[in-house]
C-alpha cells in the first residue's frame, strides 16, 4: 500500500511543498487507511450479529446506522488519497455518526431484551470510531470522544440485557475504557511524534550542521597540528639546532608536498584495501626507522574490505610518531618491532621497544608529541562513528596504539520509537492494564468454582504486557514473542476451567480474551505477526474446546470470542503498513541529517584548511623553501626558524593566547633572549571579549618588561581559582595571578 499520494496545492488549499516528506502528514494517511481497514474487518465479522439483532430496534435504525458508520469508515480510507481536508471532513462525519445513531438508537428501541451473554454489536468498535476522531481532532477531543461512545455503549448494553443495568456495568466500563485508551493513545503519540519530527526539523538540521561544522573544524585543526608539529616545527628546530643539512632538505621537501596536498586537496584517497594499510602502516614505520622489524597480517575475510582512508592514515602517522619517540627515547641500543593486525572491522597496531620506558599518563599533557601526534590523532579516529582508539604504555613496552573504525549505525529508529513504546507513558498504560486485570478477575471471583486459576491470568497477562514495554528490539525478540503467544490461551483456559458454562457467563468474565487481544495487536506492531495469529488461533481453540466440552457446542464459544480477531486483523493492516511507514520517516529524517552535516562538514573543514593553510604560508613557508633549496642560512635565518617554530609551538599549546599583541610581544621577547612557555588549560574558553582583552594586556606587559630570563604563562583549568597565572624570572621572581574577571588577584 502507498504510504504518500500527494496532491496539487489548489486541492486542499494547503502548502504543498513539503507532502511527500512530513511525517505527520504521512501518518496521518496511513492511519485513516488503518481505521477504514478496521471497520472493513469489523463488518465482516458482525453482519450475522446485525442482521440477528434488528429486531429489537425500528426498521429504519440498522440500516441507517450501518451504512453511516461502516461506509463512513470505509470512505475515510478512500478520503486519504485526495488530500488532508477530505480525510478530516470525512473522520469527523465517522466520529460524530457513531454517537448520533448510537443516542438514536434508545430512541428506535422497542423494548426486546437480550440475554446476558450477548452484547449489541456497536459496542465492539466504540475505539474505532475514537480513533477517527483522532485522525480529525486535536488529542483532548478525541479522548473525550472516546469517553462518551464508551459511556452510550455500555449504557445501551446493560439496558437492552436481561439482567439489572448496574450488573457487571463497572467492569464492563472498566474493560472498555481500557482497552480503547490503549489504541486511541498509540495513534495519539504517534500522530504527536510526527507532528515534533516535522516541526524540529529545521531545528534538528542546524544543531547537526553546527555540531558537524564543529566537529569538522576540530578535526582539521588536529590534522593541522599533528602536521605542523610532525613536519614542520620539526624541520625548523632542527635548523635552529644547525642539523646536518642532508637530513633537513628531504625533512622540508616532505613538509612543503603535503601542505602543497592539502592545497590542492589530493591528500583525500578513495578507500584503501587491506593490503594497502599494511604497506602504508610499514611505510609509515620504516621513514621513522629503518631498522624497525615491521609484521603484517591480514585476517580471513578482510581482503573484500575497504577501509576509509582518514583512519588508516592518522594511524600511520601516529605510528611513524610513536616509533620517531623511541628513537629519541628508548636508547641507542635499543630495538624496535611493529605488529600490525587488520581485521573486517579494526585495524590493530603495536609498537615495542626493548629501551627505556615510560609511564603515559605521567607525561605532561602539554607535551606535543605524545599528546597531539599520537594521542590527538588516536581521537580523531575514536570520535568517528563506530571508531574506537586505545593507547597504552608501560616499562616493557614502549608505547602500544590500538585503532580501530566500524561501520555507522544510521536510520535505526522503529515504530517502537514512533509510539513510544519504552516510555514512561508506556508503562504508566502496562500498570492501568495490570490494574484492569485485577478488577476484572476480583469480579469474576464471585462467580468462579475455584479462585487461584484467575490469579494465574493475572499473571500471565501482566507479565505479557510489562514485556512487551520493557523487552527491546525490533521486531521483537523470539523467546518473548513466544512466552506472548502462548499468554492468552493460558490465561483463557485458566479462567474458562472455573467458570461454569450454564448459566452462560457474561463477557467480561471472558476478560482474557479481549486483555490478551490488545497484546496480540502491539505484537503485530512490534513485527511479530505470524506469532500474533498463532495467539489468536490457540485462544479460539481454547474457547471452542471449552463450550465443546461443557455442552453448548464448538459455535457457542467461538462466537463469543471470534470478534476478538478484528483487533488482530487491524494489528495486521499496521505491520504492513505503519511499520514501513515509520523506517522510511526516521530513514529519511537520518538521510537529511546525514547530507547536511556532511556538506557543512566539508565547507568548514575547507573554510578551517584556508585559514590554516594562509597562516603557515606566511610564517613557515618561505623558510622551508629556503631550506629545500638547498643553500646555506646565515645565523639571522636560524634564528628566525628557531622564533616561527616557537610561535608554532604557542599556537598548539595555547591556542586562546594567540593574537596579534601576544605575539608580536612573545617575539620581541625571545629575540631579547628570554624564555617563553604558553600553556593553556581552558579557563578562558568561555571569557568574554573584554576579559579576554584585558588578559592580553597583562601578558603583553610581563613580556615587555623582562630583559633576560623566562616567562612561563598559563591558562588554568576551570576549577581554579584564578584563570590565568604568569610566573616572571628576570632580575627578580614574581608570580602575577589574574582573575576570571581579567583583574589581578595577587603578586
């Protein structure tokens, strides 16, 4: 079945621009098609009692009545293919014709009753009806609906039986509250969920493109940082230190081609193949040593595999960082291996040494190395979807990185979710159900030849309804969607083995039955259809095996429950339609986020790389191709390597303390000689314009006064007191405290 027709603007007078997309619109379709199947199912299975019962009312009643309330029912299922007025105008008839021939109805009685046992049969659809309204009116109508058809129906019930009015009235009223409370609140929510979905769209798009820009920047600037540090501040302090020029050129001419590929935007790959990551894993740990003993292997099943290329490269570089940091560390004699293990879903790298250790969470996270070439990189791969890093380290081994990436999980939303099922609202309805159960069996106790049997109904319904709100999955899971189709008959033959069949009992002492039905329904929407069925089936054999015993016959007790199958068909009708229906909205939905984080996720990564870029190209750049070309640089040349890849060092380690003043200062200074530490720890992360301002002034003014020595600033975590401490070492020691109000606290 279609779950959109849509139609021309002109029709309906409505915005037309949007049809085939809005959830709301597109449940509410569905479920007036839902509501018109139902009362084709109803029809079917009550004409014998419509045409039995005619008797007892005018001639003009029963026909009027039907055609009014079935064929109204049908023709919303029609109204919903021309558009959202039709189908309104169409409910609203449905609605108001039940309780308009339902109140004739005491009108066109003539005063025949029936026996007990038997109800009218407009009162086996009052929910329907409510349901319609549903499909018309806001929520609060369609409920008090729902109040009054009840209320007429079983009024008419108990004054058409031959038995006093108030007999069994208040758990007739109770069961039939009940039970069209469940099914009219399920189309409520999920009409209301359909609804939110369409008017936090705009909102839920911008959250996800601003938190995908966010994202994207971070990750770029990580990227950046991993290479300034790797490539290019390497490079420059190396020159500094007057390394062999040999080393430095090849060092430059690998920094220049990649920001040259970052330029150009061929640093993205396609995806690699397995065999591709380990040959660049061992590239990427034999540029770093070639004496490395580097082993590579390959899973089963991993050779179809493409692996994205961002992981596997920021797990090559942090590994040609990793085995850079034991040739500097571990010792002159020491000895590297390399293990690299890639599997369908993670890729496993392990890096040892035989030299000195250490321990990774006493080094100092402002150590760069460490922190931003392997473990920065490490997040970048653990905050992608799926991903997961872990690093680790001890005197044995010298450093140990495990990455791994799996796939996203995208668009994994149910019907579930569309009606709430795991809500607390839910199980508020499992604890009225449970509730509705005991009143019914402490009324039918009085009436019961043994009284325990009833207490295992209970039970048994409870149990069923409390796991069909608590047991996720979608569809349901086999062991309780089994435990639920054995529920009803076990509870209908505990309650029928006590319940004698002459004199007949009245239907509420068959309660089992229509409490069972409403978790065989939700099973359906829970896409347990064909285990529904068997419920259904076993609960009509019970009940037939029962009247067959005790006397009536097979037809007695399958006429009393066989209306019970309505609900299952309609539970049916929605697991082939609305169940569908709810994948396709949260698919589209998750689509739609998807396509706009991914373009603004681009757009800010480039926006981010241009800035970056722009930024090295006219600190570093002209000092690496002076170095690439291979010429000797005087001693003002090193210098000024030595002062850029200084500045570089302060913007990976105190990003928030790089403006204009701070560094044209922290320059001066260091071409003075003095020492210079940035540190930044985030308390100015959330400082405004004008405190942010004044910190700058205060720093600038600690660089401008010492002639010789060092200055060591840093921005304090959020839980100090102070935000920003500076400790001066020139012809005296002083330690300058500044508030989070920009103000000095102490000297």
């Amino acid at each position: 079945m279609s779950a959109v027709a849509d139609e021309p603007a002109g029709d309906t007078g409505e915005k037309s621009h949007d049809r085939s997309t809005a959830a709301a619109d597109r449940l509410l379709r569905v479920f007036a098609r839902f509501v018109a199947i139902g009362y084709l199912c109803y029809f079917a299975l009550l004409v014998p009692e419509i045409l039995e019962v005619s008797a007892l009312v005018a001639r003009w009643w029963t026909p009027t009545a039907a055609v009014l309330m079935f064929g109204s029912g049908v023709a919303l299922g029609f109204a919903s293919f021309r558009g959202t007025v039709w189908m309104q105008r169409t409910a609203t008839v449905n609605a108001l014709a039940y309780v308009v021939m339902v109140a004739l109805w005491f009108v066109a009685w003539n005063g025949t009753q029936i026996p007990q046992d038997q109800s009218l049969w407009f009162t086996a659809f009052p929910g329907l009806a409510s349901l319609a309204a549903a499909v018309a009116w806001r929520p609060r109508r369609a409920f008090v609906h729902m109040i009054l058809v009840v209320l007429l129906a079983q009024c008419a019930n108990h004054l058409v039986r031959d038995a006093p009015f108030g007999y069994f009235l208040a758990p007739d009223l109770a069961f039939a509250f009940v039970f069209c409370t469940v099914f009219l609140a399920a189309a409520v929510v999920g009409l209301g969920t359909g609804r939110t979905l369409d008017e936090t769209i705009a909102v839920t798009q911008a959250t996800a493109a601003a938190a995908a820009s966010a994202e994207a920047r971070n990750a770029e600037r990580a990227r950046f940082d991993a290479l300034v540090h790797d490539r290019v501040m390497s490079t420059l302090l190396a020159v500094s230190r007057n390394a062999p020029r040999e080393s430095l050129v090849e060092q430059a001419e690998r920094a220049v081609a990649e920001l040259d590929e970052l330029r150009r935007g061929t640093d993205r790959e396609s995806a690699l193949d397995a065999a591709a990551v380990v040959a660049r894993l061992r590239s990427a740990a034999t540029e770093a040593d070639e004496d490395v003993v580097f082993t590579g292997r390959v899973a089963p099943g991993s050779g179809d595999v493409a692996f994205p290329p961002e992981p596997a490269r920021a797990t090559a570089a942090a590994l040609a960082e990793a085995v850079r940091n034991s040739v500097r560390h571990a010792g002159k004699d020491a000895s590297r291996t390399v293990e690299v293990d890639v599997a369908p879903r993670w890729i496993s790298v392990q890096v040892v040494d035989d030299g000195r250790g250490f321990e990774p969470e006493a080094v100092d996270p402002h150590r760069l190395g460490l922190e931003v070439s392997i473990r920065g990189r490490m997040r970048r791969v653990s905050g992608g979807p799926g991903g997961r890093a872990v690093r680790a380290g001890g005197r044995d081994p010298g450093v140990v990185v495990l990455a791994g990436s799996g796939r996203m999980n995208t668009a994994n939303s149910t019907v579930s979710d569309l009606l709430r099922m795991h809500s607390r609202p839910a199980r508020a309805f499992a604890v009225l159900y449970a509730v509705t159960c005991v009143v019914l069996a402490l009324n039918t106790a009085p009436h019961a030849e043994v009284r325990w049997p009833l207490a295992i109904a209970v039970i048994v319904c409870v149990a069923a309804a409390y796991a069909l709100v608590a047991v996720e999955g979608d569809p349901l899971p086999v062991r309780p969607a089994l435990a639920m189709t054995f529920s009803g008959a076990i509870a209908s033959a505990s309650v029928l083995w006590v319940v004698p069949a002459d004199p007949a009992p009245h239907p509420i002492e068959l309660w089992p039955f229509g409490m069972s039905t409403t978790i065989l329904v939700f099973m359906c929407v829970r896409g347990r259809t064909a285990y529904a069925w068997c419920g259904m089936l076993l609960m009509l054999v019970v009940a037939a095996l029962w009247s067959h015993l005790t006397g009536p016959g097979m037809d007695y007790g399958l006429g009393l429950t066989i209306t019970s199958a309505g609900p299952v068909l309609m539970g049916t009708v929605c697991a082939y339609t609305i169940r569908p229906l709810a994948r396709s909205i949260y698919l589209l939905r998750a689509r739609s986020m998807q396509r706009i984080a991914a373009e603004s996720a681009a757009a800010a990564a480039l926006e981010e790389r241009d800035v970056r870029l722009g930024s090295l190209d006219a600190s570093a750049r002209p000092l690496l191709e002076r170095i690439v070309s291979g010429e000797p640089l005087d001693e003002n040349e090193r210098i000024e390597c030595g002062l850029v890849e200084a500045r570089l060092r302060d913007g990976l380690r105190a990003p928030v303390l790089q403006v204009p003043e701070v560094d044209r200062a922290a320059a001066t200074a260091r071409r003075r000689g003095v020492e210079i530490v940035m540190l930044d720890d985030h308390a100015m992360d959330s400082a405004s314009p004008e405190v942010r301002r004044a910190v700058y002034r205060e720093v600038v003014d600690a660089l401008d006064s010492v002639r010789e020595g060092s200055v060591t600033v840093r921005v304090l975590p959020t839980t100090r007191a102070a935000m920003v401490t500076m400790l001066v070492k020139g012809e005296d020691v002083r330690r300058i405290e500044i508030g989070h109000d920009g103000r000095r606290t102490g000297n």
